[in-house]
C-alpha cells in the first residue's frame, strides 16, 4: 500500500480549518496511526488558540509522529494557471457532424446492431464483437446467405476453437467466410450432416479447399435415398429387439438409440430427419 491523506479539522460551529497532507504511509496500520496522530495534534493546537499552517507532512513509523515537510500556500503553488499558449478551441458544429460521421462504428454500437440485424442473443453479439476482425468475418459470412445464427455458432465454437489451438489469427485462416457460409448451407439443405459438416470444417481449414470440393472428394454426401434407407433401417430395427420392446414400453430414448445406430451404420451420411421419421414409422407398424 502506498497513499496519502489530508486532513481538516474545526472548532464546533466554525469554519473548516486549513488542509495538512501527510505522506509515507505503506500499510492500513501506519494509516490509522498516522491519521490519529495528525487529529490529535491539530486539536491540541486548535484548543490552545493556536493556527494551522497548510503543509505537507511526514510520517514516521518509528517514532509514530509526524514532521514538517514543506509548507504549501494557495493553488499557486501547483501552477494552477491558464495555459497562455492554448487558446480555447471552439469547433463548428459542421466539422464536428462530419466528425461524427466519419468515426467508425463502436464496439458497444455494433453489439447492439448485430443484435437487432441477425436477431442474435446479446451473448452472441458479444462474443462476436470483442474484436473487430471476428464482426467483419461474421457479416461477410451472414450476407452470403446462410442462416445467420447458425453462421454465429461456427465462428464462436468451431473457428475460435481453431485460432486458439492453433495459435492463428483470423487474417490466416485459409477458409473465406462465403465459403463458411457455403459449408452451413449444405448443412441446411440437407446435403450434408452437422456431424460430417464438422470434418468438412477442419478438412477446410487445413487445406483452403471449398466445402464442396470436400464433400465430392472423400464422397461424404448425405445419404437420402429413401429405398437405401428404408433397408439399413429395417436392418437395424432388427438387429435390437431389446430397443424395440423399450419403444413399445413408452421408452422413448430408444428411439434416439435406433437413429444413433442408423447414423453409425451409415458412417454419419444419412439425414437425420428422414432417419429419425422411418424408424418411428418402422417401431410403429413392424
């Protein structure tokens, strides 16, 4: 701890007294003491009709007293004075305005647009304007079409997750934020799953191919072909009876089970919708 104190005193009824400042205190107790003895000094001088002088103080721990440093007077003293080489500056509201117009959007002012634009939660906006490159990757990647909260969780989980591991700027990443866009699309239509979309993401970034160059080169698209389906489904289902008998108890997790199976068999490529609407209608029927 290191700081200073001033201290005032006054007769009952009066005026407030001149200020004493008292310096070297390192630690609460040297504090306490220092200001005690100060108030009782000032008020011994004060009963006895004696004056104040305005004055800087030492406090010595050792002898737990204080001594005169130096005296101060008014605010002279400090150079409280105009300065007489800076005049006062009195700008035109137009050059302000164009100022203003001019100044770049704020941290606070594009949380709040990001917010009300893309209808993200205040907690996204956030995330996604602590720095200014992850904004302007963001809203490139939103204004290429993809959905834009679906576009937020990329960059928050899966592309922040990159740059911390690897120890990268954004300015270094090999995927173009269309391409980012174009990856949560396929995941939107169904092309790809958000499971396979998660490989497809860090095969991206690793060698700046697009997502759908990706996709065709190691054959991960979404399998949606309803016969094909229908089959590894039926396969399945009658491959775990026990889960069967758990739907049919009320057991609802065993659908999930069922889809999860599916998806394994499949190696993620099935559409998860499809899947999880073919097992019900399998469970259902027999």
């Amino acid at each position: 701890l290191r700081c200073d104190a001033n201290v005032s005193l006054r007769l009952p009824g009066g005026e407030l007294g001149v200020k004493v400042e008292v310096k070297n205190m390192n630690s609460l107790r040297a504090l306490e003491r220092a200001l005690a003895y100060e108030v009782e000094r000032q008020t011994e001088v004060l009963q006895a009709g004696g004056q104040l002088v305005q004055e800087t103080r030492h406090w010595d721990a050792a002898a737990n007293v204080t001594s005169p440093l130096r005296t101060k007077e008014y605010s002279s003293d400090y150079r409280y004075f105009p300065e007489p080489d800076l005049v006062p500056l009195r700008p035109e509201r137009d050059f302000v305005e164009e100022l203003q117009r001019t100044f770049p959007e704020l941290p606070a002012q594009r949380q709040r647009r990001l917010g009300e634009e893309y209808g993200l939660p205040a907690q996204d906006a956030l995330l996604l304007t602590t720095e200014k490159a992850v904004g302007d990757y963001f809203e490139r990647a939103a204004a290429a079409g993809a959905n834009p909260k679906l576009i937020a969780n990329w960059v928050m989980g899966e592309l922040l997750a990159y740059l911390n591991t690897e120890g990268v700027s954004l300015a270094e990443v090999k995927v173009a934020p269309e391409e980012l866009a174009g990856m949560v699309k396929m995941v939107e239509d169904g092309i790809i799953s958000g499971k396979i979309a998660k490989a497809v993401f860090a095969e991206m970034l690793s060698s700046g191919k697009p997502a759908k160059q990706v996709v065709e080169e190691r054959g991960l698209l979404q399998i949606s072909d309803t016969d094909e389906l229908t089959r590894v489904v039926a396969v399945v289902v009658a491959a775990n009876p026990g889960a069967v008998e758990d739907f049919r108890a009320g057991k609802e997790r065993a659908v999930g089970f069922l889809v999860g199976q599916v998806m394994k068999a499949t190696a993620g490529k099935a559409n998860p919708k499809m899947i999880n609407e073919m097992v019900r209608q399998k469970l259902s029927t027999g």
